[in-house]
C-alpha cells in the first residue's frame, strides 16, 4: 500500500535535528516502509467509533488549587548549563 | 488616489487567570518574587514529569466563556504545539487545538452614536504561558517563575473595524473580566496581552485583505496607537498601487512605528498533536446550567437595574456597576437607608473621593455599609453637620468602627446630659401640643417629630438617643 510522502529533510528541520546526506538518504527509504507496516490497520472497521487519543474512558482528572512549596533554587540552578546570576543563562533570543 | 479602506481587525487576547497555583503544578503564580523560586520538575519542562490539570483554571474559564455569551464544549481536549525556545524547555506548549473549552460569544461594544454593536467570539481556550527572558548584550537569562501559568486565550472574529472599536472592545472585556474576579487584568504586570490582526480592502469588496499580525501591544492605547499607524501604512502602500505581504509586525511603543519581524514564509509549523498527558475534560449540561446559575449579573445589566430598582441617574449607575465590589456595598447601603439616591449621593462623592485619596478600594477600606448608614442617618437627623460627617466617613474609611460611637464617645457636639435637656424637651413638649394629641391618638410618628425639635432645638447637640427616652418620659405623663 502507498504510504505518504514524507519530506525527511523538513521533518528534521523541524525537529531542529542535523542529518547527513546519507541519514536523510537512509531514513527516506525506512520510513515509507514504517509507515506501510502502520498503514495495516486501515483494514479495520472503525466507522461509528469516536476518535479520541486516550485509551481509557477516565476524564477530568484535576487537581485543587493549593500551593505547595518550589525547589531549591540552588538544586534548580544546579541543572542549568550556564548560569546568569539566578536565571538559566542562554544565547541572546531576542526576535527581530 | 487615495481613497477610504474598509479595516478588518481581529484580536487574540490572553488574560492570565486569577489562580492561586500555576495551571499543572501546585507552584505559586507570584509576581515578583526572586527568579526560578516558584519551580518544579513540572514547569521546568523536565522529562517524565506529568501535567495534572488546575481544577480552578477550569471553571474560571467556563465561568468566562458563560459571562460572554460562549457555548461550552462537553469534551474538551489538550494539544501539544511544538516550537523551539529556550523559554519552552518541553520544546512543545500545552494548549488547545481543535476542541477548545469555549466556543462562539459575544461582546458588546459602545458605539461614539450611544448605541451597541456586537463584536463575535471564535473560541476561549486555555493554555500554559511560558518562561520569562531578560535580554543582555549577548546572552539571554531565563526565569520559569511565570512557566506553566494558566492563560485564557480569546480569538474574536475580524468584526472590528477601526482602532478606536478595538480600544473599545479590550476596555469592554476587561471590565468584565474584572468583574467576574477571574483575573487581575494588571496590563503592567502582563496579565492581559493583546495580538492583533488586521486587514484592509476597498469598498465593495467582500474578501478580507491580506492580513498583517501586531505583536507587542502591552496596553490598550499601545493596541489602539499601533492600529492607528498600521491602517495608515497599509493605507498608504494601496494608495501607491502596492501590495500588502503577509507578515507579523512589532509595534515599537518609543518611535511609535510597526517594524517587521518575521513574514508568512517563516511561519511556524507547529506540528500540533493531542497530549498524552493529559485526560479530557467533560462537562455535563447539568455542570454547565449549575455553573450558569452562579454567574453574576453583567455589568451592563446591572447598571440598568441600579438605575430602575434604586432611581439613580444612568452615570452613577454606570460609575456603580462597573466596579461589582463597589455595586455590592451601594447595594448594602441603599437598601438599608432606604433611599438609593441618598447612598449613591455618598458614595459617588465622599466615599470615590476616598477611595481615590487613599489609593484603597472599597473591598480594602475599613468602612462598612452599617458606618456609612449610621453616618447618613445623622447626617439626615441633624445629629452632626457636614463637616464632622466627613471626618468621621474619612475616620471610618480608615479605621473602621461605628460613626454613632465615635460622635457618643468623643462627645462630637452632643448633649447627653438629661437635666441639660429636660429644659429643650419641655419646651418642644408645650409648644407642639398638636403633636402630643396626635401622639396621645395612635400615631407614633409624632414622638419622631417631637425627637426631632429637640434636636433642631439643641442646634444637633443632643443625643438623639437621651432624647428619644426623655420625650417617652414625658408624653407618658401627659397620658397619666
């Protein structure tokens, strides 16, 4: 079955991941055939079934609107790869 | 040539909620607070920590969309919308897509000829905000305090068509908004954001223009001045046989000028995708109608109301309503004075004058509707001029406590000293024998009346309330 096209060098682009020629080259010929594998369940019937992205017919799952304390800045900051001052220091991300 | 335009413009407001904790994680939503304090594996964007949904921003929501006129959706769902920032660690925003919580409404908007032109609603949805960037010369700093903070986002249809009717609407909104108590609608503080859409065509043309985006608008007069000078420019490029790109614009609030930032071809995919995550959110008819029940009256309906039900006039009425605390205590006081012009009277003046001088509201100030009427009432029975009426409401306004106390303890130009007033009473009591066979008939009034001669008698100095037993005295011996 004809899978759709996917256009491997956007979809990296997008997913800001760099590819070599040869990656892009070996991902464009297996994700047809991933998808083609995923395209089998077309044969079944699912009219008069509601889509829907949950397996479980579990809804409003929420939770009271108590505070409870944050980390420790400390341990926060101790995460970060750079640090300016008490905030996670990052390469200048003004939009022009 | 230059001719006129017809203006198309659309908004999409985001309003952040009045929550106590942030939208998926029970962190504080604090403003100003030391950075990265209010933080948690969850609105740090860390992987494998689960959103679970803030029951509050929920219903503040519903409660929005029922106020503006909104069907609600019975199953609502959530959406990933992917992007890269450094402000979005998850590398994905948690929103809504296709099912959002709210869908259509109207808002009503004040027209310059005293009419009301409506303005439609798309949807209201609700959506985490992100983390906050402090620019420096080469590098960014990134706070997450305000991350996963819970943001109402209101899309109106292009129905408006000027910058004054898009002031008009934001104005409108907020009102309600705060109105409602679902958020603080503090622009300063970034509450409330504004993005708009505008497009322009000539007339007899029925197809939208193309349309150019507005970011950056942090006030209402920034979204109306950035409005005005892009309908101008776009004006201007037709004029001259141009044409309009798609694009999204900043507004430069200290050149007054829009600047692009990014065109159409730069879109973003944003690759949307139903969150895992998160389960729906059902709300049954039933919910809904309950929900609907609780709802408080508009402001534009209530102001009526105040006009019919107390006979004030339409400004103060509007004054009123606009403010539901301060409708609330006018309420209070109207109708335990019994004369809802007397109340709106003080309220309108003293009380507003306060509220102003102090920088205090009526929720915050120490004055209670019984102090104002007590204060009215002495007012009305002479008991204390105007002047020291006005001490008292500003004592009251401060501190609190009952004006009737205050004029009792602090002997404000009162007599209570019963042989001091013996003296008055007799007088009243030989000089209005009409009024003692009155009140020697039935009518009770008449001791009022008698009460009240002592009083004038006394240029307000007595205590109305020695008064009042004294003339009880002596009508009883009359009757004997």
């Amino acid at each position: 079955m004809a899978a759709e096209e996917i256009d491997v060098a956007y979809v990296a682009q997008l997913a800001t991941i760099r590819l070599t020629d040869e990656e892009a080259r070996l991902f464009q010929r297996q994700l047809p055939v991933i998808l083609a594998y995923v395209d089998k369940l077309r044969c079944l019937d699912v009219s008069g079934i509601e889509p829907t992205s949950h397996g479980h017919p579990v809804y409003n799952v929420l939770r009271e609107d108590v505070p409870e304390p944050g980390l420790d800045p400390e341990r926060v900051l101790a995460n970060a790869p750079a640090r300016l001052r008490d905030t996670f220091k990052v390469p200048r991300i003004v939009e022009s | 040539m230059k001719q006129t335009y017809r203006v198309s413009i659309g908004l999409e407001i985001h309003v952040q909620l009045k929550t106590r904790t942030k939208l998926f994680c029970g962190c504080a939503t604090s403003f100003g607070v030391p950075p990265n304090t209010c933080v948690c594996p969850v609105c740090l964007g860390y992987p494998g920590a689960m959103p679970v949904m803030n029951r509050e921003a929920v219903r503040l929501t519903l409660v929005s969309g029922l106020m503006l006129g909104c069907s609600i959706n019975t199953y609502s769902t959530f959406d990933r919308k992917s992007y890269f920032y450094p402000d979005m660690p998850k590398n994905y925003q948690i929103t809504q897509y296709d099912k959002p919580l709210c869908l259509d409404g109207i808002i009503d908007i004040p027209m310059t000829d005293g009419g009301r032109k409506p303005i439609r609603l798309i949807r209201i949805h609700l959506e985490e905000d992100v983390a906050k960037s402090m620019h420096e010369s080469s590098w960014s700093g990134v706070d997450f305090n305000r991350a996963g903070t819970p943001l109402m986002e209101i899309v109106t249809h292009p129905d408006l068509t000027s910058a004054d009717e898009a002031a008009a609407f934001l104005t409108a909104l907020r009102h309600i908004l705060l109105y409602i108590g679902v958020s603080a609608c503090n622009l300063e503080e970034g509450n409330m954001r504004c993005d708009v859409n505008v497009s322009l065509r000539p007339p007899g043309q029925d197809a939208l223009g193309t349309k150019v985006e507005l970011k950056n608008m942090n006030t209402i007069s920034g979204a109306h001045d950035a409005l005005q000078y892009e309908i101008a420019r776009q004006s201007e490029v037709l004029d001259a046989g141009g044409r309009i790109v798609q694009e999204t614009r900043r507004w430069d609030v200290d050149s007054g000028v829009t600047i692009h930032m990014r065109s159409k071809e730069d879109a973003h995919d944003y690759r949307y995708f139903a969150e895992p995550d998160l389960l729906p959110i059902v709300t049954p008819p039933d919910q809904i109608d309950a929900l609907r029940r609780s709802l408080p009256e508009l402001p534009a309906v209530r102001r009526e109301r105040l006009a019919r039900q107390y006979g004030i006039p339409d400004y103060d009425a509007s004054v009123l309503a606009a403010d539901r605390a301060l409708a609330d205590f006018f309420e209070a006081v109207a109708q335990r004075c019994g004369t809802g012009k007397t109340a709106s009277n003080w309220i309108m003046t003293d009380v507003l004058r306060l509220v102003a001088a102090h920088e205090t509201p009526v929720t915050a100030c120490a004055l209670t509707p019984e102090a104002l009427v007590e204060l009215i009432g002495m007012v009305e029975a002479r008991t204390i001029n105007a002047l020291t009426a006005k001490e008292l409401l500003e004592e009251a306004f401060l501190s609190g406590g009952s004006p009737t106390e205050q004029v009792r303890a602090r002997g404000l130009a009162q007599v209570s000293d019963s042989g001091a007033l013996d003296g008055w009473v007799d007088a009243v009591v030989q000089a209005n024998p009409k009024s003692v066979a009155d009140w020697k008939a039935g009518k009770q009034a008449a001791a009022g009346f008698l009460i009240g001669q002592v009083m004038k008698l006394s240029k307000g100095k007595a205590d109305p309330k020695v008064v009042g037993r004294l003339v009880g005295e002596r009508l009883a011996q009359q009757n004997g």
